[in-house]
C-alpha cells in the first residue's frame, strides 16, 4: 500500500467533510503560516522561526455524570512544524537546557456524551470553559492533577510564566471507538482510539504579541485536534494523548466538520509514525 502525503489525505477528508455536514460548514482546510520571536522569552536565544503547527501532548481529567462531561485538561507543546504539518522546525521549546523554554495550555471545557455499539461520542457545549496559554522560562513549572474534570489545574513553580493567550471553547466534537484496528491493548490500555476535533477563540497578550509576531494581528481562532486512548465513559478518568494546534480566522466550523478534520490530523500523525 502506498504511503500517502499530507496533502493527499487532506484532499480525501476536506470534500468528505464538506459532504457530510452541508456547504454551511466551515472547515480549516489549510495550514497558515505564523512567525515565532523566541527572543522575546525570557532567556531564550534571539531568532525567529517559522512554522504552521504546534505540535504535543495531553494529560486530561474527565468526570462524566448522566449524559454530561466536565473535563479539565494541560497541554505541554512539544515541537513547532511546517510545510503543512510534516517537517519539524528546529527551536528552543521544550527539554531543561538552560536555553530552553516550555508552552503549555490549561483548557476546561464541559458537554454531553451518548454511547452506541460500544461508540462513544462527545459533543462540546458552546461557550462553557476557558483556555489559557503560558510561556514557562526555563521549563520549571510543575503540574498537579484536580480530583475532578471540573477543577482546574494547579500549577506551580510559575512566578516567572508569561501568559500569552487566551480563549473560550466554541465548538467540538470526538469519537471514542475500541473497535478501531489502531486501538491495541486490552481494555483500558489501548493508544489510538479515536479522535476530536475542537475550536476556541484565540486573543495574545502582550506578551503573546511579542512572541507571536505574524500575522499581525494574529489569528483569532485555534483548532485543536487530537487522539483518544481507551477509557471507560463512566465517573472520573484520567486519559491521556496527542493534541496538536493550528490557527486560523475562518467561521467556526460545525462539530462534525472539526471532528473530521481532526481525526485527519491524527492520521497525519499516525502516517509520520509509519514513515519514521
């Protein structure tokens, strides 16, 4: 079987999704350029990089009641990428170098969740949540999980973090599948199975500004798209798995829109894997 491009598999999800949710839904179907000054953390080296993702991982507390979800989640960036997510940039984010510097995200967000066939899917509610985006010099900032999806975080060690964006939910969806061929492992501990797709405002700082330096202004919308590991959809869960970010100014899609073209960045990543 031949191994297929980004672009190749972006041409087979955008018309899918587009068939799927009606011409109304506007999808993110590319990924725009920004520039990084990572002078502007301080400590950092002075350079400029260029890139059109940002790549890393999740750590997430979900506490499910009835048919509702609290769910509270830190994202740790890992990697800037370019040429439409495939080729990594060089830069100074992440390790504990001393020219090193850490991103992360805290993100809570609340919905409902019904389950089928041993499907389970989610569907953000509009509007509820927060998201916060932090800069951590030297990446020395600690992490403490809450008791329950709606607690948020507790962070520590971050006197010298500089908030850089902020956001609200505005729309997602996700799809928690077991019988997927990529979810191995016994119940519980399988990795890849499933997807979503989720939307939220995007505002800087000032800070944000001096570190995100183009386009000016930024862009006002970041999509997030990620991978589920297996789990069971009842009381608290601690999951865990990849989330990566792009922007963009685009109406926000509907969530059946975004939860395609998230599961079709979880594939781009799973084709990289492949590859490496």
């Amino acid at each position: 079987m031949k191994k297929m491009t980004s672009k190749k598999i972006l041409k087979c999800i955008i018309p899918a999704a587009f068939f799927l949710t009606g011409s109304a839904a506007m999808a993110q179907t590319s990924f725009p350029d920004f520039r990084i000054n990572e002078g502007s953390v301080p400590g950092a080296l002075a350079g400029t990089i260029t890139a059109d993702k940002v790549t890393g991982n999740y750590v997430e507390v979900i506490t499910f009641s009835g048919n509702s979800f609290n769910a509270s989640l830190l994202w740790n960036a890992g990697q800037f990428v370019a040429n439409d997510g495939t080729t990594p940039v060089p830069s100074q984010l992440g390790g504990s170098t001393a020219n090193q510097y850490g991103l992360y995200a805290l993100y809570q967000a609340s919905g409902t969740f019904s389950s089928s066939g041993g499907r389970t899917t989610f569907n953000f509610t509009q509007g509820t949540g927060s998201l916060s985006v932090f800069l951590d010099p030297g990446s020395n900032t600690t992490f403490t999980a809450p008791a329950s999806g709606s607690a948020p975080w507790t962070v520590g060690g971050n006197g010298d973090d500089l908030l850089i964006a902020t956001g609200t939910p505005t729309s997602g969806q996700g799809t928690l599948d077991p019988t997927l061929s990529t979810c191995t492992g016994s119940a519980g501990t399988g990795i890849n199975c499933g997807s979503f797709g989720a939307t939220s405002t995007w505002s800087v700082t000032a800070a944000g500004s001096a570190y995100f330096t183009s386009p000016s202004p930024f862009f006002n919308v970041s999509f997030q798209s990620g991978q589920l590991n297996n789990f069971s959809p009842t009381g608290t869960q601690t999951i865990n798995g990849s989330l990566d970010v792009i922007f963009g100014t685009a109406a926000i899609p509907e969530p059946a829109s975004i939860a395609l073209v998230g599961l079709g960045l979880m594939g781009l990543g799973l084709a990289r894997r492949k590859r490496g």
